[in-house]
C-alpha cells in the first residue's frame, strides 16, 4: 500500500540492464490479470536494442527515456494469436470487429497496470508513454505487428536514477461516487480542484505560458481539440487498417 501511494514516474535511469530472467519474472506474473473469457488477449513486444529504440522514438514524439531506458516494452491488444488457435482446431472466428479490440485492449491494459506495479515493487522505474495511441502506424510497421494486432500502451523500464517530485492527485470526494453518479457543482469542481491550482508549479506554468487559468493549458496549448479530432480519425483508421 505505501509503495502505491509514494509511486512516481521515473524518466531517468541508472545505465545498468535488468535481468532477462527478472523481467520474464514479472511479465510471467503480471499476466494473472483478469483476462475476457481467460483468452489473454494480449502480446508484449520486448525492446532492448539500441538502433531499435531509436527507430521507436520518433512515434512517442522523441521523449529522452525511450532511447535511455535499458527496457522498452509496448502491450498490445492482440486477437491473431487467438484467432489462429480457432481456425487450427476446426473453429471459425468473429473477431474482425470493434468490440473484439476493446475486449483486447482492455485486457492488454490490465496486464501493463500488473506489470508496472510488479516491476515498481522489485525496485525498477517506469514511465507510462501516453503517445502509444497517436501514432500506431509507425510503432506497427518497426514492430512488425500483424492484423488484429494493436499497440495501446508502451512502458519504458529501468533501475531509477531520480528521485522526482510526487505528482498531485485529485482528493477521493472528488472521483468516487456512491450508488449512483452525482454530477458536480461549480462548487464541488472549485473544492475538487484547488489544491491542484494552488501549487507553486501549476501557478508558474499559467504564468509562462500566458493562460488566465490552469485548464486553458490543457485546452489550449496541451491536449487541443483539433489535435485530438486529427488523433482520434487517424486511430480509428489504424485499428479498421489492422483488421477490427
């Protein structure tokens, strides 16, 4: 429970790699995640190569960990492996549909919480790359993923070389309802969200970018609508493209 509630995203790691058989170890176990009729729908496509990780970076945007990371691993929602077995043992599949890639990456989600927990308790670092989804096309052609094979989350790994400060979180009266949703006020969402605002950092970042609130540096200058409408016609694309 403490190491939950201390964790933190590490970005920079210590120039040692971790043992193939410690991070099999976690995967292995990771993997008892609930799982959609137990059919595991889910691959992990392992990176350790040096020219592999810089053919990767550009697709999560050049951040400095994908290629300083000794271990990079992208989750993928997969139902190739699964439609293979039906079609082996005299089984026809449905699974070219949308609800199928949802169940997929669902349970390729579970598994990536599993393991980043898993590999946090043994005392490695890791870094959730949010950038996964905006541009699958790249990550799918180096990666060479198959139809009905779909990246949707990417995790760089290693031994923390930082300590860095702890990000805030909204309070629980904030995000947990009981029995029922219970839509907030304008004066709920002023007590969810002052702390937040308070910060010294959050202050700083509204003042050098020139914004009157907080909010508007995610509307306006972070997470854009027109980026997200050219982001979310163009994923839509790539999971028609791999067979959903």
């Amino acid at each position: 429970m403490d190491s939950m509630k201390n964790r933190r995203s590490i970005r920079k790691y210590k120039k040692r790699d971790i043992p193939s058989d410690l991070l099999d170890a976690l995967l292995e176990e990771s993997f008892r995640a609930s799982t959609m009729g137990n059919m595991q729908l889910y691959s992990v496509v392992v990176t350790r190569d040096e020219k592999m990780k810089e053919k990767l970076a550009p697709a999560h945007f050049n951040q400095p960990m994908v290629t300083s990371a000794p271990v990079v691993l992208t989750f993928c929602a997969d139902f190739n492996r699964f439609s293979l077995w039906c079609r082996q043992r005299k089984a026809d599949p449905g699974y070219n549909n949308f609800i199928s890639f949802l169940n997929a990456a669902s349970d390729a989600l579970l598994v990536t919480q599993n393991f980043c927990t898993l590999a946090e308790e043994a005392g490695l670092g890791i870094c959730y790359l949010g950038t996964t989804i905006y541009d699958p096309e790249n990550i799918i052609r180096i990666l060479k993923l198959p139809e009905l094979v779909m990246p949707v989350a990417t995790i760089t790994v290693g031994y923390p070389d930082e300590c860095p400060s702890q990000p805030d979180r909204l309070p629980l009266r904030g995000i947990v309802h009981e029995e029922t949703y219970r839509d907030y006020t304008p004066e709920m969402i002023d007590d969810i969200y002052a702390y937040k605002e308070s910060l010294p950092e959050n202050k700083r970042f509204v003042e050098i970018n020139h914004t009157e609130t907080l909010a508007q540096i995610f509307t306006d200058i972070r997470y854009k609508k027109s980026d997200n409408e050219y982001m979310s016609e163009n994923l839509l694309k790539v999971i028609h493209e791999q067979g959903f």
